[in-house]
C-alpha cells in the first residue's frame, strides 16, 4: 500500500489502524531546537479526540501521544520524529455486523477491491481515526511558522447555515466549531436528534489563515492551491475544495473579478500574495445510518472533530512551502 506520504520538505508518514494497537506518524524535515511543549500537543489533539460532547461519537479516546524519537530535553534534534497514540477504547464487536456489508461511500467495498482483505473494524486505515496522525504532525509543523495563525470553523451543517463568518481569529468558536451561539444550539439539537434516529449530516467548513508571506508556492504543479486542496481532499468525507470566490467565480465578469482582490483568496498564480488565504471546504454526511449507526459508535457529523484536522493539514502544506522558499534563490542560501 502506498499513498502513506505526503509533503516534501517538511514530510510525514502516518500509520495504524482505527481498532490496531495504535496509530502514529513519522515526520522528516524538521528543523532541529524547535521547543516542544507535550502538554500544547495533548491541547491540539484534545481537540480533535472523541467522546467529549453529546453529539460526538460515543468511543472515549485519550490519545496521549508518545514521542519515540526525534526529541531531546524538550527541543527537535533534527531527526526523523516518531510519535504514536494507542488505541485504549476499541470495541471490535459493535462492527461485527459490517464484516461482510458494505456502506455505501465508504471504503468498505473499493478496499476490498483493491487488497482483497480488509480490516472491517471501525474502517480500519481508512477511518477518521488515522486523522490523529496529522492533528500531531501539525503540531510541529506550526513551529516553523508560528506567526502564521489558522482560524477553522463550521460554517453550514445540512440546512442551517452561519449568516456572518467572523473577521478574525479571536471570536470563540463556541463547543463544536460554530462562532455564533443561534447556530450553534441548533445545530446541537439538530444532530443530538440525528443521532437518535441513525441520521447523519454533512456541511461547510471555511478556514482562514492569516500572516503568510508573500511567495509560497511554486508556479506549476506545486502550487500552493494545488497542495492546500489535496491536502483537504485528503480528508476522509471531504467531497469539495473552493478558494476565495471560489464556484462564484463562474458569475463573475473580468472587470468583477479584478476589482477585489480578496477574490483570490490570497493566492495568485498559486503563489501566495501575502493576503488573507480563505477556503471552502465540503464534507459528506457519515456513510454509516440506520440501525448500523445506532449499535456502532458513529459521529452523526463529522465537522465539529475535523476542525483541528483543517487546520492541521494546512500547516503542514504552509510549513513545507515555507521552507522550500528558503532555497528559492541564492541570495537566501548565501545570507
């Protein structure tokens, strides 16, 4: 199996099964005496874990990380860093009865396809679960960048929608992601319902990110667009990625276009412009309804855990992009 990787750079390899003995990542190319602060790390995945608000999946996950390698006395050596998180709440037999069913868009049926075998528990390396991995490979990442802030939140969660997106990164995002406590609570009791009757939801993530400079990106097949969307279609159940004006776009005229340069969400040539880079991410309702929800332990909507996720992911692309610019000309590498 491959597909494992992802960056240049600043790389990672993530690995693990959502019921193995635990998940982890393996991160290459970051610098050496960055400061690590473990109880930072637990905050970010603590964010992302579990169990923690009714309309959450019922599994409990601590997810303390252990760090393996690359970290001496509290500071990156420069060396490949290893940190894995052990699986302490699996309940295999809740998946029992999809051992030999298959839930429509899921990777029940295509991972059959491909291997011929599969780990029916829990979705195995296709689960969200393995999304752990990036929220501590994050983690690093933004200690390469750390005037660079990323600012997700859930912005329409099936039919209600936010009807103001906040203007910076200070406004409480509230208990699941939502920076508007009327959307918020409806949205609560909307999925607390859904989750009652096997239902799942699907939504709209944006995410901002504020403070990057000007020229990351490379102007052909690495460009920083390019990156930030696989980076999100990466995402299990992320179904669409659109940037600044994103599908509006396709009503707008030339002169439209031009006259604001927000439209572009911050990125030029897929090289960034030093602006505010905002993005529109789509992701699908749960696979799993029905009877088959209500026995498991299913999220109903993934959005309000996969915040961290987004943000996460975009740093890692900034992070990498940030230290390929540093040998983009000479002069940096002479200074």
């Amino acid at each position: 199996m491959r597909g494992n990787q992802f960056g240049k750079f600043f790389s990672i390899t993530t690995f693990g099964e959502s019921h193995g003995e635990a998940l982890g990542v393996v991160i290459d190319g970051m610098p050496a005496g960055a400061l690590v602060d473990i109880e930072q790390l637990k905050k970010e995945l603590k964010r992302r874990a579990p169990g923690q608000h009714a309309v959450h999946t019922n599994r409990k996950e601590d997810d303390l990380p252990e760090i393996l390698s690359g970290v001496f006395e509290g500071k990156t050596l420069g060396t490949p860093i290893t940190v894995i998180v052990r699986n302490t709440n699996q309940k295999s037999a809740d998946y029992d009865k999809l051992k030999n069913e298959y839930r429509p868009g899921h990777a029940d049926q295509t991972t059959m396809d491909k291997f011929g075998i599969r780990d029916h528990r829990g979705g195995g390396r296709a689960s969200g679960r393995e999304t752990v991995s990036r929220v501590i490979a994050g983690y690093f990442a933004k200690l390469i960048i750390p005037k660079i802030s990323f600012y997700g939140y859930i912005s329409q969660v099936a039919h209600l929608k936010l009807a103001t997106h906040p203007k910076n990164h200070q406004v409480s995002r509230g208990e699941i992601n939502i920076p508007d406590s009327k959307m918020e609570a409806e949205v609560i009791a909307f999925l607390k319902e859904c989750k009652e009757k096997g239902e799942s939801a699907g939504g709209l993530v944006t995410l901002s990110i504020q403070g990057v400079p000007k020229g990351l990106g490379e102007p052909v097949f690495d460009k920083l667009k390019a990156d930030l969307a696989k980076a999100m279609m990466s995402l299990p159940a992320c179904v669409g990625v659109s940037l600044g004006a994103g599908f509006e776009f396709a009503n707008l005229l030339g002169s439209q276009v031009s006259s604001n340069s927000k439209n572009f969400g911050g990125m030029e040539g897929g090289i960034s412009n030093g602006e505010e880079i905002v993005m529109t991410l789509a992701f699908k309702a749960p696979s799993t309804i029905g009877e088959k929800a209500k026995e498991g332990r299913h999220d109903p909507c993934i959005l309000p855990r996969v915040i961290p996720v987004v943000e996460a992911m975009a740093a890692i692309v900034i992070a990498d992009h940030a230290l390929r610019q540093e040998t983009s000309t000479l002069a940096k590498i002479h200074r």
